[in-house]
C-alpha cells in the first residue's frame, strides 16, 4: 500500500441514545485511489482479541457501507476480521492482504450498509469499549 492509501486518525462520529459520541479509527486502508475502503485497523498494544469486537463495530458504523475487513495489530501480530459476519480470517501479519489480493476479493464483494435497526446497539458496542481506551491522545484532558 502507498501513503495515500492509508487513512490515519479516521474521525467517527455516533449517536448513543440520543447523545453524540466522537472518536476516531486508528487507519484505513483504501483501494482503487482512495475512492473505497478496505480494511480498519485498531491498533493496541495489549490483547488483540480484547479488541476484535471494538474495530468490527467501528467498520459497521463508519460510513455508507461497511468496511468489508477489520483488523487488530499490534505491529508485530494481527488479527484479520471480516466485518459483516464477525468470523476470524486469519491470523498474523501474513494473513493481511496485500493491495493486489484487496483489489481483487473487493471485485467480488458486494459492499453492504449496517442495518439500520441493529445501528443503535452497535454503537454503544463501540462506545463501550472506546471509552476504555486509555493514554490515547484523543482521551487524555
């Protein structure tokens, strides 16, 4: 992948009964110029299956559509998710693909939006665990 087709610090934005919660994607990963999303990456320094269900509920929330992976690294290992059905893919830096493998599993995916009805209980999903995220930059007063 090139610096242009990694997003950093990836604002989001929901709505938790009726209160609005912000946050941000640690990266996201882009193909065909930038024009889709591929994969979101929390990265954490602790646990990695702490954090599965976190960045699966971001990558449902983030957008239009969902992002079709979700990843949790912590530079030396990985987890790979894919994000509608929530199952493991793979298991360490090998099991990300690379933007050649991306491109071509993206021409035969369907890209699905998050249902509206379960979109509420999503994000308290992911506003419980980000709320425990500590020494990060965006929660530290």
């Amino acid at each position: 992948y090139t610096k242009e087709d990694i997003e950093v610090d990836v604002d989001l934005e929901i709505s938790v009964a009726g209160q609005s919660y912000r946050s941000q994607i640690d990266l996201i990963v882009c193909v065909d110029g930038g024009r889709t999303r591929f994969m979101a990456f929390k990265c954490a320094a602790a646990s990695l299956g702490s954090r599965e269900r976190e960045i699966l509920a971001a990558a449902r929330l983030l957008g239009k559509n969902q992002i079709p992976l979700s990843v949790v690294s912590d530079g030396h290992t990985a987890i790979v998710l894919d994000t509608i059905s929530g199952r493991k893919l793979g298991e360490g830096l090998d099991a990300i693909p690379s933007k050649e493998e991306a491109i071509e599993k993206l021409s035969k995916w369907v890209l699905l939006p998050f249902p509206e009805e379960k979109r509420e209980r999503e994000s308290l999903i992911f506003r419980s665990y980000d709320s425990m995220n500590v020494n990060v930059g965006r929660n530290i007063k």
